[in-house]
C-alpha cells in the first residue's frame, strides 16, 4: 500500500452577521419612522437623490411649507430633515414635486448648474423640469448599466474559480498518480536480485484482497491472463523481476501518466514506460492501475485492479523502433465505472477492445489464487541470464 504524507486544512466558519451595518445612500430618505398614510412615493433611486440636493438649496421656512402643503399638514416635522423625508416620501414623482410653486425656477436653474448641466438662462421651468428629468433618467441608466456589469464580473470570479478548483483537484489526482507510480515501481524493481537486496518488503498487503490482475503480453504471439487475489497478484508481478530480471522503467511526464479520480473515490493511474533486462531494452509496457483509500488507515491506498500490458521489441513491426513511452489514451477513455464489484470492466476491456493495448483474448486463461501452476506463464522476451 502506499501511504500519502497527511495534510490538515484548519478551516472556520462564519456567518454574516449585520449589524450596524451601512445603509444604502438612497435609504436614507425614506423616514426611519412610519408616516400616515405609509410610504407613497413614486421616485426612483436617482430622483431622490436629486430631489433631496436640489430641496437642500431651498430655505427652511420654504421647506416646511413645503411639507405642509404635500401632506397636507397630517406630518408634523422636527426638523428640517424630518421635513424633507417626508416631502419625498409623500411626493408621487419628480415631475409632481418640481412643480410645485415653493419650488422655484431660479432653485432648478441653480441645481442643474451645480450638476454640470448646462442650459439657457432663459429657459422657462417646465423646460428646466425636463432637464432636470433627463438628467436623472441618464444617471438612472448608467447605474442600471453598472450594476449589470458588476453582476456580469461577480459571476466571472465564480467561473474561474470553479475553474481553479477544478484544476486543483486535477493537479491533486495527478500528484497521487505520480506519487504512487514512483512509490510502485522502486519498490517493484528493488526486488529484482541484480540489484542487490530489496530495501523494502513486497507482499499482498499493498493489494485488496479480491484484486485482479490482467496481463497481457505480446512477443512472439498475444496472450491475456487473468489472476485473481492479493497473494497471486503479488506473486506474479513479483516474478517479473525475481525470476525474469525484469526492470519497468515508467514514464511519468505529461505523455506517459494519466489519472483520473471518480466521485466514489476510485483513482485510476495509467502509466506507460519501456521493460528491460540488463543492458537491453526488451520493449515497452502499459499499465493501469485502480487504486482505493483504505477507510481503517490514513492517507494510505491499497491496488483494487490492474491491467498489464507487455510489447517484446521482436513483436513490433518490421521498421518500427521504440519511441518515447506514451498512453495514447484520452482521459475520458480511463473514467471507470464499477463493474461486479471485484473490478473496473471498463478498465478491463482496455486491454482487448483497443488497438493502443492488447488486441485478442484468445489465449486468455484465468489464474486463481490456489492455481499451483501460475509460474508457468512466463514472458518470452528474452532467455533470462541464469544465476
């Protein structure tokens, strides 16, 4: 089993709590109290604001007058503020408070030039009115206009972060693919006895117990072989390089790993890499893994299945000659789904529906885990050197 170096996200939560919380400019001219008759005005969000500066020009007696007249005196203001939120509140549109006759010309006039918005001295008061209207209405649309963009943006951050996730969680699978591969293939490896003795122990305690292993291999002629439990599972890889002097040289760049991780947390890990014996390269070997957290260890992965392919250099076509060890494999193509329970039959088939792996099963056998016979199958690459 392989074991991943733990790591603990110390994360909190927090609610949103508002309290004291800022207001929004234009809610500050809605009286903070219930008026008679309830809130009644027509006014959109730029018409308060401007009514509320352009009634800021105007004297106060005017403006309680004002008040008086608009509810018709069932409002009894404290102030001047108190005065003004209940003109706007009572009022039925710009147009309706902008005519009033305490509203004077010379207050409109003086409004718009402090806005920027020029017009002619001359001009008469439902001219100005319309100004004003239209000056409004513009500032209407341009925060209409911002609020849509803001919308727009504060969903773009949400996509890419959707995004970002998504290729955190991709790099996360990768790593582990690549984390395991190394892990695998030096403990695989170390056991062959050119090497000297191993540095740490293979068995079936890295394997599931109901495990499978697929191996196919193609030398002289296409085999496919069928082994079923963590000790035969073992056993066999481990006779690949103890008894045939094996060595699996994996290629784990971009090219010759994919990973891929379901839902339910099956990891499948496809690696590719070239199979030699000595100073001589044999062939080439692909290889697929699918891998399960075990629920009782931490950060620790035991082997549910896997599917060996061997290509002998004497099996390639004539004029053919090894080249970088790649899976040729789209990663839709490794998305597993839980066949019988004991494997991946869409894994499985990998080795016999696709021309890039094994291409026929007809020399297929099946090997149990009490088949005494098992170390009969061995790979036809080369005559192993003799100890």
């Amino acid at each position: 089993m392989v074991r991943r170096e733990g790591r603990r996200d110390d994360t909190s939560t927090s609610g949103y709590s508002c309290q004291g919380g800022h207001r929004s400019s234009w809610a500050r001219d809605v009286p903070p109290h219930p008026l008679p008759g309830g809130n009644m005005s027509g006014l959109n969000v730029m018409e308060l604001e401007g009514c509320r500066d352009l009634l800021g020009l105007i004297e106060t007696p005017e403006i309680l007058a004002l008040c008086d007249t608009i509810t018709n005196r069932l409002v009894q203001p404290q102030n001047r503020q108190d005065a003004i939120r209940a003109i706007l509140a009572y009022s039925q549109s710009a147009e309706e408070l902008l005519k009033r006759k305490k509203v004077h010309r010379e207050i409109i006039f003086k409004y718009l030039a402090t806005k920027g918005v020029i017009v002619p001295p001359a001009s008469e008061k439902h001219n100005l009115i319309q100004y004003a209207k239209n000056h409004w209405n513009k500032e209407f649309n341009v925060v209409n206009e911002t609020w849509e963009s803001v919308s727009k943006t504060d969903i773009v951050p949400s996509e890419q972060e959707k995004r970002e996730k998504e290729y955190e969680q991709f790099d996360e699978c990768f790593k582990l693919g690549e984390e395991f591969c190394q892990w695998f293939f030096e403990l695989l490896n170390s056991q062959n006895p050119l090497f000297g003795p191993p540095q740490e122990q293979w068995g079936p305690q890295h394997f599931w117990d109901d495990v499978k292993l697929k191996f196919c291999y193609n030398t002289s002629e296409q085999n496919v072989i069928d082994y079923y439990g963590s000790e035969l599972v073992s056993l066999r890889l481990l006779s690949l390089v103890k008894e045939e002097f094996l060595f699996l040289n994996p290629n784990l760049d971009c090219n010759g790993l994919k990973c891929v991780a379901t839902p339910h947390g099956l990891v499948v890990v496809a690696v590719a890499g070239t199979v030699h014996r000595g100073s001589v390269c044999l062939g080439i070997f692909e290889q697929v893994f699918g891998l399960i957290r075990s629920p009782f260890l931490v950060n620790t992965w035991k082997i549910k299945f896997v599917n060996l392919r061997i290509v002998g250099q004497n099996s390639l076509e004539a004029g053919v000659t090894l080249q970088k060890p790649s899976i040729t494999l789209e990663s839709s193509a490794l998305e597993p789904y839980n066949g019988n329970g004991t494997t991946c039959s869409r894994n499985e088939a990998l080795l016999t529906e696709t021309s890039a792996l094994c291409g026929g099963n007809e020399n297929q056998a099946p090997y149990h885990k009490n088949d005494a016979s098992f170390h009969a199958c061995q790979l036809e690459l080369t005559n192993p050197p003799k100890q």
